[in-house]
C-alpha cells in the first residue's frame, strides 16, 4: 500500500500509477464538492477532470506544507468557481432592502440527509450557492470571499443570510411547515 507521501513523490514524477492511485481516492469527495458548486452532474465531473488536471501539472508546486488533501480541495473550489466565472453565472447582487431586514433566526434540522441538503444548496441561485459553499462547507472567512469572488465582505455577508433565508424557506415548504 502507497503511503500519501509516496504517492504525492511519484505524482510529482509523472507516474500514471500513482496517479490514478490518488484519483481512486479522492475522485468521489471531489465530485461532491464539484456538484455543490454546480448546477448539473456533467458540470461538476467536467470541473473534477479540470481539477485532477491541475493538481496533476501543478503537483510539483505542492511545497509539503499543510495538508496535501485541503491543497487539492482549493483547486477544484477555484476551479469550479472559474467555471461559474467563464458562464457570467457568477454574478453578485444585493437587494440592500432586503439583505438587511432578514433575521437570521436559526432553523435547527436535524433528521435533514445528505441528499436532501444537496438538493437545497442546488437549488440555490449561483450567487447565493457559491458563497454559501465557501462559508459553511469550505470555511473562507467573509473577508477571503471578498477577495476571491472580487465583491465587498458585505456584500458576502449579506449573500449567506439570504442563502439560508432561502434554505429554510425551500425546507419549511417542502416539509408542509409554516413558511413566514
């Protein structure tokens, strides 16, 4: 059995065995993540090819800081987030109305599943969905949003409150609750 450090040494050498070795194990969790940015099942597969892509040309400028596996997830976070780019799905606004009269009162699910919680990301409009993703599954900070995506930590903020806002919403109706 390859060590992740043996692997990581042949993937800097080339080595088709030791990549497929690391496709093997990482393709599903990276198709998870690709599929909560995404729309469809074909977008997501085509963003992880595109990740696997780069991790492999870019393997050698992996300095062995940190962890090697939440050095690939950036990559096909940015990938995926390319891809929204390159479609101008990306695009961020704020109903300034809106965005601050919410309250962010907490919705507690627990008996919610995996494909249930999958189903209410993807039904998110990209905006909304991309910085959702970012702040609750991957963990960026408001302010490395902004950065990234090139919009205001406001404007971050204000876009997972309506994220979540529309979560509960889309729950409660689905569930027969009392939508507010």
């Amino acid at each position: 059995m390859k060590t992740e450090a043996n692997i990581i040494r042949k993937c800097k050498q080339n080595d088709p065995s030791a990549q497929k070795a690391l496709y093997d194990k990482y393709a599903s969790l990276f198709f998870a993540i690709a599929l909560r940015y995404m729309k469809n099942e074909q977008d997501a597969e085509d963003v992880m090819i595109e990740g696997f892509y780069k991790i492999f040309s870019k393997v050698s400028q992996f300095k062995e800081e940190g962890s090697f596996e939440g050095w690939m997830k950036r990559i096909i976070v940015n990938q995926a987030l390319m891809k929204l780019r390159s479609r101008n799905n990306l695009s961020m606004h704020v109903d300034i109305e809106t965005a601050y009269h919410v309250s962010e009162a907490p919705l507690a699910i627990s008996d919610i599943n995996h494909q249930e919680l999958l189903g209410l990301i993807q039904g998110l409009p990209v905006g909304y969905r991309t910085i959702f993703n970012m702040y609750i599954i991957e963990g960026y900070k408001h302010r490395e949003i902004a950065e990234i995506l090139g919009i205001s930590i406001n404007t971050s903020k204000s876009q997972l409150i309506l994220a979540k806002k529309k979560m509960a919403h889309f729950y409660k109706k689905k569930h027969n609750l009392k939508v507010s």
